[in-house]
C-alpha cells in the first residue's frame, strides 16, 4: 500500500513538475529560435543583397562599409558564420534538441541594417525575384523577444509525432494496469515476481538502447523505459508477498534500485522530470534507511535532517551538481525537507518525548543557522527560523533535564525580550548585515514581546489555584521589564514598546485577586513609563500613550481602594469586590470632571479632539456598568461591605453622584450662545442619563427613580433652549416625556393601585398630554411641528407595542384592552385630522382599521374572570367572526364607493385584509376559512374593475380555489354528503368550471385575443388580462386534479380518468396558450406526458416493468420524437435523438443490474438502429456513440478476461504507434 501511494505521489509530482518545465523550455526555444532567424536573415542580407537593395541617393551606412558582418563574440554563430539552413523537412535530433533548450535564451538585441530589403517569393522554382522593396527601419531599432509570446502552428510531422507520443503513453498505462491484475490473477507467486521483474527489466532496457542505438525512435525509447521504472513499484509488492523477507529491507532495496534506475535513466535520457523522481525516490531511500534501523520515528526525521544537509552542502559547493538537471530538484528538495520534518513532529507531539524534540530542533536549528551562512536569499527568514527552533530546542532541553515549567516559562519571556531589545538597539547592524526593513523590525519586536507576555501569561496560569507562588513575578520580573520597556520607549521607540508597557502592567493583575498591594508597583512603573512616552514622543503617540494611562488609573483606582478597605476596615469585613469597583468608578468620575474642565479649549487639534471624545465616552460607560456592577452586589444576600458601608448604599450614592457628575459635564459642554455640543458627547451623556435612570428602578430604594428622573427632566428642560438642531430638541423632548411616564407609573405602584391601574394611568399620562398639543397646535393654524409628528407617530407605534406587553403578562383585564384601543382608535382619527395633507397621512387610519377589528374581537375573547374591570364576554366567538366578515364587506362597499378616487387606496386594501386575516387566526375552522376565501376572491374580482390591474384575478383564482377545496371539506365533515376519496380532484374540477365561467364572461375568447399583464401598471383591456389569468388558472386546475386522481390513486376509474383530464389540460394548453413558435415543443410535451401516464397506467393495471425497461421505453419514444422532427428540424430531432441516446445508456446500466437479458439485446437492437441511423445520416456524433455503447455492452460481456484484454490493447496501441513512427521518418527521409 505504502508503495503504491508512492506511486501516485510521484505521478502527480511529475505531472505538475513536468508541465511547468515544458512551458519554460517553450517560451526558452521560442525566444532563441526567433533571435537566430533573424541574426541568421541579417547576416545573409549584408553579405548577400544588402548593397544593391539601397536606394541609389542614400550614403552608405556602416554596414555597407564593412562589406559583411559577423555575429558578436559569444554568439552561437560566432565561429562558424550564419547557421546552416537545415534541408526541407529535416529537423535536429532530440540530443540537439535537449542541449539547446539547456542554453539560455539569447536576450542581448542586435541592432538591424539601414536598410532591408522585403523579397516577393517568384512562381516557379523557389527562386527569388529579382524585384525588391525597400523597407527602411528606424536607426535606434533593436531586436527582443516579443512581449506576448505567438503560440506556434504544428507541422505535420509534429502532429504526427504528438499523436504517436499520446498513444504509446497510453499503451504503457494499459501495461501498468495490466501488471497491477496480473498480481491478482490465479498463478503461483514466484512466478508471477519472476514475470514482473522480467518485463519490467525488459522494458527498461530495451528503452535505453533504443533510445541509443536509433535516434528516430527515442519516442518509443522513452515510453518503454518509463513503462519499466513505472513497474518498478508493482515489482517490490510482488516480492512483499512473495518472499519472506522484512518489509523494511524491501522498501530499502527497492528504493536503492529505483534511485539508481531513475538517475541513470535522467542522465541517458536528458530528462529533467526523471531527475526530479529520483530526487525524491533517494528521500525515500532515506527514510527506508531509518526504518532498517528500528530507532523510532526520531531516526526516520533525523535521516531526512541528514539528507537535507548533504543536499544542501552538494548543490552549494558543487558546480557540476549546479549545471546538471538534478539542480532544481536538490534545490527544492532540500528547502522542503526541513519544513516536512517540523510538520511530522508536530503529528506525532503525543509520541515524542522532549529528548527526541531536542535532537530534532537542533539539528533544525543548525540546518537553518548554515542556510544563513551559505545561502544568501531569503537570509532574514533562516536566521528568524533558526532561532526559533533554537529555542524549542532550549525549551525542551530544560524539560528534560527537569527544571520546573515556571522557570522555564520565565527563562523563555527573558530570552524573548532580550532579542527584542537587542533587535532594537543594534537596527542599524541588523538592517545591514541581514537586510531587515523597519516593517520587519517592528513586526518582529511585536512578536518577540507578545511571546514574553503569554509566556508570562502561562507562568500564572500554571499556579491560577494557589494563594501563594507568583509573587517574585509581580514584584521581580514583570517590574524588570517594565523597567526595561520604558527605557526603551524613551530611548526612540515606536507604539510596540508603548503597547506592551500597558500589556505588562495589567498582566500584574493576573496575581491573587485578594492581594491588595502586590500588582501596585507594577502598575505605578506601568504609569510612568507611558508618562515617558507622552512627553518624548510624537502627538498621535503620546495622545495613544494617555489613554492607555487612563486605563491603567483605573486599575491603580481599584487596588488603591482595596489597600483602603484592608488598612481601615475590620478583619472580619474584607468587601474586596465592593472596594474595587468603588475604586474604578471614582478613577473614573475624577477623569470625568478632569476632562469636563478643558472642554472649551479651541487650541487643540483634531487628533487631541478625537482622544479627548474617546475619554470622556470611555469614563461615561465605565460609571454606567461599575453603577449596574455595584447594584447586583448589593442584591446578593451575602453582600460585603467597604469601609462599614453596605454595597447597597454604595450603589445609591454611586448612582445619585454619577447622575450630578454626568449633568455639570454635559452643562459645562452645551454652548452658552449659538454654537451645537459635540454630537460625539452630547449621545453619551444623554444614553448615561438614560441608563442612571432604569438603574434607579428598583424596589428597596423606590424613591430613587423619582428622584432620578426629577433630575433628569430638569436637566433636558434647561439644557432644550441652548439645543440649536432639532433633532437633538425632539430627543431632549422624547426623552422627558418618557422618564415622566414612567416615573408616574412607579411611583402609583406604591398607592395600592393594581397592575390594571398602573398601565392606565401610563397611557394616559402618554397620550392625552400629546392629544392635548395637537389640538392646540391645530387650533391656531398653523402647521404642526416636526417634533410633535415625530412623537405623535412615536405614540401610534409605540402604544400597540405596550400593548402586547400588557397582554402577554400573567394578568390581563378586558377593560383595559377596550380602553387601550379607544385611545390608540382616537389619537389616530385626532393625528389623521392635524397632519393635514400628506405622502403617509392615509397610513394614520391603519390603527383605525386594526382597533375597530380588535374591538370586535376582544368582547368575545376569554379572560381570567377573578381580576380587572370587565369580568365578563359581552358576546360570543360566532358574533365576533360575522362582525370582522361585516367589516370586510363594509371595506368592499369603501372600495367601490370611492372607486374614482386615487388617495387611500392602500388603506382601503389594508382594511379589507385586516379583517380576513383576523378571522384566519382567530377561528380557522374549515368554513370560516371558506368564508374568508370566497370574500378574499370577490375582493380581488372587485379589484380587477376599481384599480384597473389584471393580476389581481391571479389571487382570485387561487382564492376561489381555496374556497372551493375547504367548502367541500366542511360539507363532508357534516352528514350531507357521503365519505368521498376524491374530494380534492373533484374541488379542483370544480373550481375550474367556475374559472372557465369567470373567463367567458371576461372575454377569453374575443378579438383581438387579449394578452397576459406584463407590468404591475393599470391598464384599458384590464378585464382581457384577467381572462387570460382565469383560463390559464382553470388549465392548471385541471391539469393538478388529473394529476392528483392519478398519481394518488390505484383504482382503475381514477387511474384512467385523471390521466385523460391531465392530457386533455395539455392538449388544451398547447392549443390555446402556446404561441406559435412554441406548438411544436407543446406537441413534444404532451407526447411525452401521455406515453409517461401510460407507462405508469401498464405499470399499476398489468404489471410494472423493470428500470432497464422503463428507461427503454423512454429512449424509444424520444427517438421517436427525434425521427418526426428529423426532416423539418433537423437540430431539434438531433436533440431528441441525444436524449434518447442518454436514456438507452441508462438502460444499458441498468440491464447490468436487473440482469435483463432480453432488455439488453433490446438495447443492442436500440443502438445498432442509432448507429445505422448515424451512418446513413452523416451524423458522426450519434455514429460513435452507438459504437461506443455497442463496444462497451461487448466489453462487459468479456469482463472475465480484463488482463488479457489489457495487454492485448496495449500491444496493439504499441505496434500502431511504432507502425506511425517508422512511416513519419521514411516520409521525412
């Protein structure tokens, strides 16, 4: 197995390496041959005719002078004159070939002649005319390849040569798989090992001294030598199961020989692909060399370690190796082991101990390391690569040796941060000798420090349970590097250093949580290395290094409040959490206020702007969640204490502070005069007041949210007259009204007032204040506001939603409902009434139309009876269902009434739908739904006629369908009518005939003959167009109920009747629907449905036939079709006779399965008809494809003997292409 995967690598390698090289070697020869013709051309023109081609007043040029012109020194032609022309039809032997595509393309131009003359080739003879054209070309004219390489045209010779290759790659393909069903067939295995040897050596040899003895025939010498390496493999699988031998030693036999086979069959034959295959059959022998000496895996990596060495040393210090074809091979071969190696070790992490890591990264170390010194590209990255398996190499070296993993975590973060340093320190050397650019410098200090920082990471996760053990790292190491990174950052260094102050800092936190003191320093050394960023560095650098400070003074903030709780409160009251987030809130509440005081400066820039937004909303969210962090600790029943005061308490007066502090800074940012506050501020303090204020929504202090929101609106109503923007008016205003509403409803909570009260007095206290403006405003002519429109559709949108709040709680009252849609009916009649004209005002009326349908609704829904105001149903389900139908007619009355009118048209169409939607949700019984569906289809009819659009009867007709289906569902559901199983076929049928109805009377069939709606537009013949849409609806009809009768049903009536309704719906739509063009793939339709519904018919009445005789069927009818069409439309029974052929395919598979007999000489027959066909109809395609059918029916019938037939083929194929080969060189000679 491991050899034949061997195999299939080293196929695909070839492949790809062999189509790169074939498309170098063209562009190569392509660019020499077009530089010697025209050196050759120049040369003969100079010599021979240049002279007396020149025009008889033009000086002679410099070429003339000289009399004739040699090649430069170092040209191919230079010591022997121009090249010989080769005789017609002779073309160099492939060693030429080889040796030439091996030069370098000549690239240096070679300036063309004065003059040259373009000849005119005479009639007879080959002779050239003496009659010439001078064409003179520029002075500075020079000779390149061109830019966009011609793809070249084939001789004939060359075509033939092509398709003599193509065919013996094939025959030693058939003899590869030969050999691969030759070890499965039924010999003893000696000698079967004995005949493949024996071939495969025959093959082989006899390739090489073809390709020696009979140039004419190196094609074949190739094809056989290959044939013979390519059984190679097939030969060691033999001796596997053959010999009693160790696999090991067999794969390392073998890859010894196929080594040396391989290699000496490159040499032989110049071939750069079988270099490469050698290359890589030694790595194989390199790792059957480690399994011999049953050490591990490690001694199959260290082998490969080794090889890559030796490569590496070969292919540097050999200046044969570099000139041969086993170049590119070493080359990649030795840059992709080590990697390979890295990749395995990696697989196999679970199996490795860190003694054999240590041996693996160091000699990989070491690899890269000599990479650096003898090879100069790609220099940066061997050094980067080699360090870091150095330190792999160190890391599990100390494992091994036991040190415990903190230190070593430790040893790895110093070494780390000392190349960091290092790298920045001496960047000038390190640019100069290794070429790094300030990108990679600084990318590579990113790394080095973010390596540090998780190794630290991990020093403290690896004791995250304990009290006690990273202390030293707190207070020793984290502080060193601090120390280390704020000398560099002081020192010229860039954001890296600055970023990684920060990172180390906040990595003290990771100490003990309970320790109060211990990350203190690292946090004050934290804050002053970035104070020495601010001050030395750039604007954007020090503005960046100001925030992170901001950051770390939180956390100075919370462990100062912590040190406080430790020092001054009692040992047995240690509230920690309570004393850090009361810490960070007044870090944060100070930069707040700090930041509010330099709010006017007009001097500062952009960026300083932008960070100074950035603080001010970064201080408002930390206040908002510590004011949330510290309300659910006080809710916590084991809630600490900080400095003898109770998380609770600290929550309140947190919150009472944060609402002060966030009011005097907005205050001291709104404009006095003119002006606007800055939007970037102005959002968050408003979303702070907001969050202060559901903060303060709780039960234990309930006289908390008053209070807020007392302070909150008096804040929005001072701060309104310096707002400039209205839209910032309108949210100030928004923004008042809701914490009043919600305060008035908390606070009535603590009055004894029920649940049903409460939201009560909330509507009210929302909508009859908003009622009362709109009057006003109305009442003094002018128009209404835009701030009182945002709020009025605020309120109609807003309320249904409180609503459903309301309604899906626990307790629900009727009365309340009433009065919420009393008020939600009135404010939207009041806003329809005040807006005046405008593009949404008919939309005002949709929460009319939905309250009046709830109102009929909500009297007849059930409610708990033990609680709300109205206890009791005013009527019942069957009243509420014929009040919503009522209110559908009433719509439909609307609708025909104001028919002429174009305004509210939308609405009219929403309170028809509204109602019918209802009734669908709230009672859908069967004849409820019938009713709904016979309203909905005399609503789409009316709108046929009123809107002028006939895609309104497409609903119709499915409405009336619906209609009719559910109508005869609820009669059978009675005792009217008898059980029936064909109700739906017989409601389709039904429903057709009233569709048939519907277009008669609408003028199907009138003239002109109306047509289809194309645009969703009004139209004249709108009534045509619904007939159009009626008949095509009854045809569909039709079409599903015989669909249905007989695809669902066995019986014999509905089986033959349904299928005669289906085909007679076809008919009917092919007669009047299609259009011209269309009729005759309509006829093609109906055929094929009809022989379909017939087989199906044979199948349920007689018997069913098999998938083989099914798919016969259908291949005969189809070619059929094809024969009818083939004289008129001869592409389209072409077509038809394709498909029929695709269809008699399957059926040929499908016999094989069924085991058909009589099927497959039917199939036979089939194809010997198609291929008769084909014959006489000159049509190639059908012609080979009854033979290849034929001959695979043939084949499968000879499937005993697939060896014999290989080798058979092969031979042949080899014999043909010797036969061509042997023709095409007599030809030539």
């Amino acid at each position: 197995m491991g050899y034949t995967i061997l195999v299939i690598i080293i196929a695909v390698v070839a492949f790809l390496i062999g189509r790169r090289t074939a498309a170098g070697r063209r562009s190569q020869q392509l660019g020499q041959a077009w530089q010697q013709g025209y050196d050759a051309a120049t040369a003969y023109w100079r010599t021979g005719t240049g002279a007396q081609a020149s025009e008889p007043d033009a000086a002679p040029g410099p070429s003339a002078a000289a009399g004739s012109t040699q090649p430069a020194p170092g040209h191919p032609y230079a010591h022997a004159g121009s090249p010989p022309a080769p005789a017609p039809g002779q073309h160099p032997a492939p060693a030429a070939r080889d040796q030439q595509s091996q030069q370098p393309a000549q690239t240096t131009p070679t300036p063309a002649p004065a003059r040259l003359p373009f000849l005119t080739p005479a009639s007879g003879g080959g002779q050239v005319s003496d009659r010439v054209r001078a064409i003179e070309f520029g002075p500075q004219r020079t000779s390149a390849a061109p830019s966009v390489p011609v793809r070249p045209t084939l001789s004939a010779r060359e075509r033939e040569l092509r398709n003599v290759n193509i065919t013996l790659y094939v025959a030693a393909l058939l003899l590869v798989a030969a050999g691969a069903l030759f070890l499965s067939f039924a010999l003893a295995p000696v000698a079967k090992l004995v005949g493949l040897c024996v071939v495969a050596a025959a093959f082989y040899a006899a390739g090489l001294i073809v390709h020696r003895v009979q140039p004419n025939l190196r094609p074949a010498a190739a094809a056989f030598t290959g044939t013979g390496l390519a059984l190679l493999p097939l030969c060691a699988l033999a001796t596997y199961n053959t010999l009693h031998t160790p696999p090991t030693g067999i794969w390392l036999g073998y890859s010894v020989v196929g080594t040396l086979a391989f290699g000496f069959a490159s040499l032989r034959l110049h071939s750069r692909v079988l270099a490469w295959l050698a290359v890589l059959i030694l790595i194989s022998t390199a790792m059957s060399g480690g399994a011999v000496l049953q050490q591990g895996v490690l001694a199959y990596l260290l082998a490969l370690l080794v090889l890559a060495v030796a490569m590496l040393l070969l292919v540097i210090g050999s200046p044969a190796v570099r000139a041969s074809q086993f170049h590119q091979a070493l080359s990649s071969s030795y840059r992709l082991l080590p990697p390979l190696v890295f990749l395995a070790s990696l697989v196999m992490l679970d199996e490795l101990s860190s003694r054999e890591f240590f041996w693996i990264f160091l000699p990989l170390s070491a690899f890269y390391v000599l990479s650096t010194r003898l090879e100069e590209r790609h220099r940066l990255w061997n050094l980067a690569t080699a360090r870091a398996f150095f330190l792999l190499a160190v890391l599990f070296g100390l494992d091994y040796a036991q040190v415990d993993t903190r230190v070593i975590l430790v040893l790895l973060a110093g070494l780390l941060a000392a190349q960091a340093a290092l790298v920045q320190h001496f960047a000038a050397a390190y640019e100069r000798v290794f070429g790094a650019s300030q990108t990679w410098r600084v990318a590579e200090r990113m790394v080095l420090w973010a390596g540090a920082w998780l190794a630290l990471a991990a020093g403290y996760t690896r004791d995250a349970y304990s009290a006690h053990g990273t202390w030293w790292l707190t207070l020793l190491v984290i502080p060193a590097l601090l120390v280390l990174l704020g000398w560099l950052a002081g020192s010229g260094g860039t954001l890296v250093e600055a970023g990684w102050l920060f990172g180390f800092a906040l990595l003290a936190l990771a100490e003990n949580w309970q320790d109060e003191w211990t990350p203190l320093p690292a946090l004050v050394l934290g804050m002053a290395g970035l104070g020495a960023v601010v001050r030395r560095q750039p604007e954007s650098r020090a503005l960046l290094g100001a925030q992170l400070r901001w950051v770390l003074l939180l956390a100075v903030g919370a462990k100062s409040a912590q040190l406080l709780q430790f020092l001054f409160a009692p040992a047995s009251d240690r509230g920690v959490a309570s004393a850090a987030m009361v810490g960070i809130w007044a870090a944060a509440a100070g930069m707040l206020v700090y930041s509010a005081r330099n709010a006017g400066h007009a001097e500062r820039t952009a960026v300083a702007n932008l960070h100074w937004r950035i603080r001010v909303t970064a201080s408002l969210l930390v206040m908002v969640v510590f004011a949330l962090a510290l309300r659910l600790q006080g809710e916590l029943p084991f809630g600490a204490h900080f400095l003898g005061v109770t998380a609770g308490s600290w929550s309140v007066l947190v919150l009472i502070g944060s609402v002060l502090a966030t009011a005097w800074v907005a205050w001291r940012c709104l404009p006095t005069s003119g002006g606007a506050m800055d939007v970037f501020v102005h959002a968050p303090v408003l979303g702070a007041l907001c969050g202060y204020f559901v903060l303060a929504l709780r039960t234990d202090f309930w006289w908390l949210a008053p209070l807020v929101a007392a302070a909150n609106i008096v804040f929005l109503i001072a701060a309104l007259p310096r707002c400039t923007a209205a839209g910032w008016r309108i949210t100030h205003a928004a923004l008042a009204q809701i914490q009043l509403s919600v305060a008035a409803w908390w606070s009535v909570e603590h009055f004894e007032l029920d649940l049903h009260g409460q939201f009560c007095v909330l509507l009210l206290s929302v909508v009859l204040p908003q009622a009362a403006r709109l009057v006003l405003s109305r009442s003094r002519g002018a128009a209404v506001p835009g701030e009182l429109r945002v709020i009025g559709l605020g309120i109609l949108v807003g309320l249904p939603l409180l609503l459903l709040a309301y309604a899906v709680g626990p307790q629900t009252d009727r009365g309340t409902i009433l009065l919420s849609l009393l008020l939600w009916l009135g404010y939207a009649l009041l806003a329809h009434w005040a807006f005046g004209a405008g593009p949404y005002r008919q939309w005002l009326l949709l929460p009319v139309s939905l309250a009046v349908a709830a109102l009929a609704v909500v009297p007849a829904a059930t409610f708990d009876s033990t609680t709300g105001w109205v206890r009791a149903g005013w009527w019942g389900a069957t009243a509420a269902m014929w009040l919503l139908a009522a209110q559908a007619v009433v719509a439909l009355g609307l609708e025909w009434t104001y028919r002429r009118q174009q305004g509210h048209q939308w609405i009219r169409l929403a309170a028809l739908l509204v109602p019918l939607v209802l009734m669908l949700g709230y009672q859908p019984e069967l004849r409820w739904l019938a009713l709904v569906f016979l309203i909905g289809a005399a609503g789409s009819i009316l709108l046929v006629h009123t809107r002028q659009m006939g895609l309104y009867s497409a609903a119709a007709a499915l409405l009336l369908l619906g209609a009719a289906d559910t109508g005869l569902q609820s009669l059978r559901s009675g005792t009217m009518v008898s059980e029936r199983t064909l109700d739906l076929s017989w409601a389709l049928l039904g429903g057709a005939l009233v569709l048939l109805v519907l277009a008669l009377l609408h003028g199907r069939f009138q003239e002109p003959v109306p047509h289809y709606p194309r645009h969703w537009q009004k139209s004249a013949d709108a009534g045509g167009q619904a007939a159009r849409i009626y008949y095509a609806a009854m045809l569909a009809s039709g079409f599903t109920a015989g669909a249905v009768a007989h695809l669902l049903h066995r019986e014999p009536l509905p089986l033959l009747g349904g299928a005669l309704v289906l085909v007679l719906a076809l008919l009917v739509a092919r007669l009047h629907e299609l259009p011209r063009a269309w009729r005759q793939h309509g006829t093609d339709a109906v055929v094929v449905a009809a022989a379909l519904v017939a087989l199906r018919c044979y199948g349920v009445l007689v018997e069913p036939l098999g998938a083989s005789a099914a798919l016969l069927y259908l291949a005969v009818v189809a070619a059929g079709i094809g024969l009818r069409h083939w004289a008129p439309h001869r592409a389209l029974g072409r077509g038809w006779l394709i498909a029929g052929a695709t269809l008699g395919s399957a059926a040929e598979l499908a016999s094989v399965l069924d085991a058909g007999t009589l099927t497959q000489m039917l199939v036979l027959l089939f194809f010997a008809g198609l291929l008769a066909l084909g014959l006489t109809q000159g049509e190639r395609l059908l012609m080979w494809w009854a033979a290849v059918a034929i001959t695979a029916a043939v084949v499968w019938f000879l499937r005993n003997y697939a060896f014999v037939l290989l080798v058979l083929v092969a031979i042949a194929l080899i014999v043909l292409a010797l036969s061509r080969l042997v023709r095409v060189e007599n030809r030539r000679n």
